[in-house]
C-alpha cells in the first residue's frame, strides 16, 4: 500500500518566479531593479464555468445574428450605386430571352457539350454556370440538344440543366457580377459556410443584395449563394461589359492566363482548356460573344490579310496581337484543324503536337514556318460599335 503521506505531496503547489533570473555578475552600469516577484502557481482554483465555453457561446450569438438577423433586415435596406431606378423594367426581347418555353440554364460549375447523345464520344464545347441554352430537341431521356449563345450546338446532360431562369434576370438586382478569376468560390452563407460551386472565369450572375465587401447572386435552380467582391466586375444589372482599348492586346492578357492548362477538347477552364474555349472567356470579358465552335468564329470579326515573305509564305509577323490564325489538317484542306492566337514577344499561342497544355511558340522557329503552308484565314476583331 501507498503512503499516505504521499499523496499530499503529489498536490503540493511548484512555485514558478516571473521575469528573467538575474545575472549573479550584473553590469554596474546597469543597475537591476528589485521588484517584488508574485509566486505564480501550476495548479489554480477550479472555475465552475470554463472560459472556453463562454467566448464560444459569445461567438454563436454573434453568428446568429449575422446569418439569422442581418439578411432579413437587409433585405429592406439595399445601399448599393448600382440599384435599379423603381421604375425600371427589362428592355423588349428580354422576356421571351429569359422565359421562353424553350430555354434553360446550365445549373452545375461547367458542363461538357457533346457532339453526340453520348457522353463517350469527343466534347466540343463546355457551358459555364448559369449560361443560356435554347433546347431544341428534349426527345431522349439523358440528354439535350441545344444551341447555345454563341451558336455552338451540341448535347448536355439533362441533370446539368434546369427550366427555372430567373438567376439570368437583371430585373429588381443591384448587379451584375462577371468573374475574372480561373474560379470564384459561391458559399452557402455570408461569412461561413460550405461550398455551393466553383463558378469559373466568365461567369455572369446577379446580385440581388450588397453588404459591403459580400454580394448574395442568384444561382439557377437552386437557394441564394454569397461571394466577396475580390476577383470579379460589378456593373449595372442592365450594363453591357465594356469594350477597352486596345482590344487585341486585351484578348491576349486574357487568353495567356490559360497557357501551360491541360489541355481538354472544347474545355473553358483553367483546369481543362481548348484554344477556342480560351478566346471564347477572353473575349466574355471584353465585351465579345466570340463562338466555342471553330467554324463559326472564322466568320467573325475581320478577315487580315497578312503579307508575304521573301519565300512567298503568308508573314505571320505582320499579324497583331490578338489576331487569332487558323490552319487546316494534312488532309482536307477544307476543314480547319487548329487555331492560335499572335500574342505578345512574337509568338503564338496554341495546341503543339505532342504536348498536353496551352503552349507558346516562336514565330521565327521552323515549326511555325512549317505552320505557314495550313494558314485558312487570319481574323481580328474589334470593338462592337
């Protein structure tokens, strides 16, 4: 058996002395003070109630109020520059763009468009979170054909999809918010909260309410989300996105913040890119709807005409930054089988056989002057007057 003796010795206090122990050879220069010095102890009297507990019942309350209280009062309260004037409605065409029997959002981050009802075959294209889709044939039971903004056609998941528009409506919103980051974070609550998506560069989606530096948008189909306004363009619900000069040297910013991405068929994201899904985002943020589907964006802007060089070959160095150059396959000359954009340094950006990113190339290397044979056309565009 143990001594009892013992065990009041084992909850004897161990003094501790504050402050720093005193050199036993001090300077004379430096004369020490002598303080008294307070005994602190290990052992302390116990508290009924610990303090841990109540600077965390003080943090429930403050959050409480913060997700309970506060959005419902703000509510009534919208102090935001850009709030609709009362009386303002939706300009004509708006209501059968936004309502019409035939319409629908894409309701996920991204969803992949097929050329096919079937998930296996190549992807064309990808719609980014809370795009415009226009349904043309609802006839199979995993997929849709639509027709996108930009003219692209292709098949979309029916789960990727949702009929309910309004979060695409400016109406009774305080602004329009278009993200400017590879991925904006959408919460379920203000300051907390879990993840509800990732809404990717180029996304366009409404606030209907501002509270300093936070903004609760509109998500399709589903409950109110929240982001600050780090990382994206806030404007008038009804604003078009400006047009900023120079243009092509803009479009090129844009575009290199997907070089060395994966590479993905059709992809749109800095996490799985295409060229044409690159110049699609670049040209969101500009103020351009340039199209996903190759074929199409050949047609737009304006057709360049490059010069030729002391060998008779188009000169790509009198291409401007920004112009996008398309070529065709070893094959059909008809068909276009890559595209690249001239952007700064003399280079271009594009696909390179044998590489899985958005790489650069040297106009003046041999690869490209290999390039020169498979040029279509070279187009170039400006700003919408």
């Amino acid at each position: 058996m143990s001594d009892p003796r013992q065990t009041s010795a084992d909850h004897e206090k161990i003094e501790i002395r504050r402050g720093i122990i005193p050199d036993p050879r001090p300077d004379k220069a430096l004369p020490v003070k002598k303080d008294r010095q307070r005994p602190v102890f290990v052992s302390s009297r116990r508290r009924r109630i610990p303090p841990w507990l109540i600077a965390a019942l003080v943090f429930a309350a403050l959050m409480a109020g913060l997700f309970l209280v506060a959005p419902r009062i703000s509510d009534s309260t919208l102090g935001f520059e850009v709030t609709p004037d009362p009386g303002e409605t939706l300009p004509p065409g708006w209501e059968d763009y936004l309502y019409g029997e035939d319409v629908a959002l894409v309701a996920v981050g991204t969803a992949p468009v097929y050329g096919q009802p079937d998930a296996a075959t190549v992807r064309i294209g990808e719609a980014l979170l809370n795009e415009r889709v226009l349904m043309l044939d609802t006839g199979d039971r995993v997929f849709i054909h639509v027709r996108l903004d930009d003219g692209l056609t292709g098949y979309i998941k029916r789960e990727h999809l949702t009929a309910d528009t309004s979060s695409l409506s400016p109406e009774n919103r305080v602004a329009k918010v278009v993200v400017r980051t590879p991925f904006k974070r959408v919460m379920s609550h203000a300051r907390s909260g879990s993840l509800v998506v990732e809404a990717p560069m180029g996304t366009i989606l409404y606030a209907d309410y501002r509270n300093g530096d936070l903004l609760r948008v509109r998500l399709p189909g589903q409950e109110p989300g929240w982001i600050n306004t780090s990382g994206v363009m806030l404007l008038p619900p009804l604003s078009a996105i400006p047009q900023g000069e120079p243009l092509g040297q803009l479009l090129v910013a844009t575009v290199m913040a997907f070089y060395d991405s994966p590479l993905i068929p059709g992809g749109a994201t800095k996490r799985g890119i295409s060229p044409q899904g690159a110049i699609h985002v670049a040209g969101l943020l500009h103020g351009l709807n340039l199209s996903r589907d190759p074929s199409l964006l050949a047609g737009q802007g304006e057709a360049v005409v490059l010069t030729r060089d002391e060998e008779g070959k188009p000169d790509l160095m009198a291409a401007q930054e920004g112009d996008v150059i398309f070529f065709h396959g070893t094959g059909d000359p008809r068909l276009i089988d890559s595209l690249a954009m001239r952007v700064a340094d003399d280079q271009l950006l594009l696909v390179l056989s044998g590489k899985s990113t958005l790489r650069l190339l040297d106009i003046e290397s041999k690869s490209a002057d290999e390039l020169k044979e498979r040029i279509m056309t070279v187009r170039r565009f400006q700003k919408s007057p």
